[in-house]
C-alpha cells in the first residue's frame, strides 16, 4: 500500500466511527452477495475440495415474509401519498429497504459455514459475522440443539460464544484455546466455546473430524 493510501485510510479512521465503517462495509459485502446469487456464481470462500455448510434453513421463511410484508408497505404508500416530492422519497426508502432485505439473505446463501480439508472451520453469517477456527484450536465438536436466548451474536460472561440463526444453534465446538473475534460492529471479544447452527450439523461434524456422514456419532437432537 502506497502512503498516500495509507495515511487517507488512516484519515478515514479518524473521521468515521468504527461501527459506522462496519455496517458500510457489511452493506457492500452484502450488495455483493446479492449480484453473486443472482447471477448463479459458486458460493463466496468454498474451494472445490471444501465442505459447505447452509444455514439459512430456520429463517428463510422469516426473510421472504419480511420482503413481503415490505413489498405491501412500498405499495401501500405509494397509493397513500398524496406529494409528489415526499412519495419519490418514500419510494427510494422503500425499495432500498426490499433490496436490503434480499442482500442479506443472499449473504447468508452465498457465504456458507467452510470445513477446509485440514479441518480449519469458517464460522460465518452473511457479511456480518466471520471467525476462522483452526483444526489446533478444537477439542472437540459435537451435534447439539440448543435454542439460546439473545441476539444473532452473544457472548456470555464465561466464554460461551451463540451464533443464533432461527433462535437456535445445532453444533457445539469446544476449544483447546481461546479464540479473538469481531463482533458485527468490530468489538473485540474472546470465546472458549462456540454454539453454531448449521441445516445438516451431522454432515458438518463429519467433515471437521473425518468421519463418513452415515457413521454413527451423536445422539440425534431433540
């Protein structure tokens, strides 16, 4: 990076908040995603060799009734305002808020959970989550169903990570260490477990420890 680059980035930080950086920075990661799934492209991050994880399946149908609902509201007021000036406003609003919507499913469909080949885990959520965990770093990881209370990321006073999609979380990764991450606005936080969901966890827990998805490991959720 040239200097010129580097002290208007370092100009830029100490102009704009730290959270206000992140949430730009999700919105065009997420933008982003919206083109990769509307043009088919391979999900973001998964080689070839790499095992994908979805876990978009508990809050699909939340998303599309949210696009719905915010469909109906575009329509609504467009036939309820009377000016001009404040209906193309509100029609901007609004149809930014639908594309929004749609970027942030796509995130999540486009930016699986990633088990690499040597066991490394990416444990992600859209554009607003990612936390790399090294195969050195597990000591174990199982399928458990756990419905934790709390925000999509919550961290509890010892150590407890939740990545809460559909309020519930299906894979339980204990670490030999614990582990620096980001939260949504760029907080620095550190975890000694993480509780994570993922639509087929078997499949996932096979992948990190070798095992052939039809083996028998867990007890089947509840």
């Amino acid at each position: 990076m040239s200097p010129v680059r580097a002290a208007r980035r370092e100009a830029l930080r100490g102009v704009v908040p730290l959270p206000v950086r992140r949430l730009l920075l999700h919105e065009l990661r997420a933008g982003a995603s919206l083109g990769r799934w509307a043009l088919r492209r391979p999900p973001h991050g998964v080689g070839a060799v790499d095992h994908a994880a979805p876990y978009t399946g508990p809050q699909t149908a939340m998303m599309y009734g949210l696009l719905f609902v915010s469909l109906i509201e575009t329509v609504g007021l467009a036939v309820l305002i009377p000016w001009p000036a404040v209906h193309r406003l509100v029609l901007v609003l609004d149809v930014y808020g639908v594309l929004l919507v749609l970027a942030m499913h796509a995130a999540c469909v486009t930016r699986p959970h990633v088990v690499h080949p040597d066991g490394t885990l990416r444990i992600r959520y859209g554009a607003l989550f990612d936390l790399t965990v090294p195969p050195d770093a597990v000591a174990s990881v199982r399928v458990e169903r756990r419905y934790p209370e709390g925000r999509l990321v919550s961290l509890s006073e010892d150590g407890v990570l939740d990545l809460v999609v559909g309020s519930q979380t299906t894979v339980t990764v204990e670490l030999a260490r614990p582990l620096t991450f980001h939260r949504p606005l760029g907080a620095r936080a550190r975890a000694r477990v993480i509780r994570f969901h993922a639509d087929d966890p078997r499949a996932l827990v096979a992948a990190m420890t070798g095992a052939e998805p039809g083996a028998p490991r867990q007890p089947a959720p509840p």
